[in-house]
C-alpha cells in the first residue's frame, strides 16, 4: 500500500501552476493505478479552454463556485461544492472560477507528468 499526503507533493515536481490553476498530481501513471488523481485549484477570475482528446476526466468540486460550459451546445452548468461532472465524450469546455474552485480529478488513462511540457489539449483562452 502506498499513502500519500498533499503536503509531501507540494513544492515537489508533482506540483504543476499551469498559470489559470495550480496541481497537484497525487497517482500518476507511474503509480501504476490505471488513473492519475489530482487535487487542482482552479484561480478565481479565470477561464480555461479544455479538450482532452486522448483522456476521460471526472472532476469533482470540493470547494468553491464557478461554472463549467459545453461548447457543442453552449449549455452553462453551476459548479458549487459537491458537484461533480465528467467528461464522457471528450467533451470540449470551458471552465471559469468564479472563486478559487478546488477540484478533484481522476484521469483516464493517467497523466504521465510529462503533460507539463505538452498540454495536449489543454488550451488556455487568454483573459482581457
Ligand atoms: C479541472 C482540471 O483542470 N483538471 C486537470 C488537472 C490539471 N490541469 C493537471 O493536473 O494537469
């Protein structure tokens, strides 16, 4: 069994600020769980373009609010505490903190770390 504490992953190279949010990467790929988990911030004030091609994401709000929006039909869905969606079709979104939202994802298959340096299908919408 493995136990892993967020203190230990901060300030680590598990811990990624990929500038509209900060994560921390609990189980990646190497941990060999068949998903990577994350506990992420996403900054208040900020919207985010998404579309992992290659990956299915559920993603789970624990604090915060904000909104996450379905390009395919534009549709706006609240996001509160307790509110968790996933991304069953690939979907392509926008994601905005109205506050800092602190989310917990699960990816699969799991993030490699690597994705640092290749944001494949992470694509941030610069904010005026
Ligand atoms: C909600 C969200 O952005 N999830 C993705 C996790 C984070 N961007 C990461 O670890 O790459």
């Amino acid at each position: 069994m493995k136990v892993v504490k967020l203190e230990d992953i901060i300030g680590t190279d598990q811990e990624v600020d990929g500038g509209n949010w900060v994560s921390r990467r609990l189980l990646l790929a190497k941990d060999g769980m068949g998903y990577s988990v994350h506990d992420t911030i996403i900054k208040a004030g900020t919207e985010t373009h998404i579309w992992y091609q290659n990956h299915l994401e559920a993603v789970y709000c624990i604090e915060g609010e904000g909104e996450v929006v379905t390009l395919k039909d534009n549709k706006v869905h609240k996001i509160t505490a307790g509110t968790l969606y996933s991304l069953d079709e690939h979907d392509e979104h926008l994601l905005r903190g109205k506050t800092d939202m602190r989310m917990v994802c699960v990816f699969n298959p799991p993030i490699t770390g690597k994705e640092v340096h290749d944001e494949n299908g992470v694509y941030p919408v610069i904010k005026e």
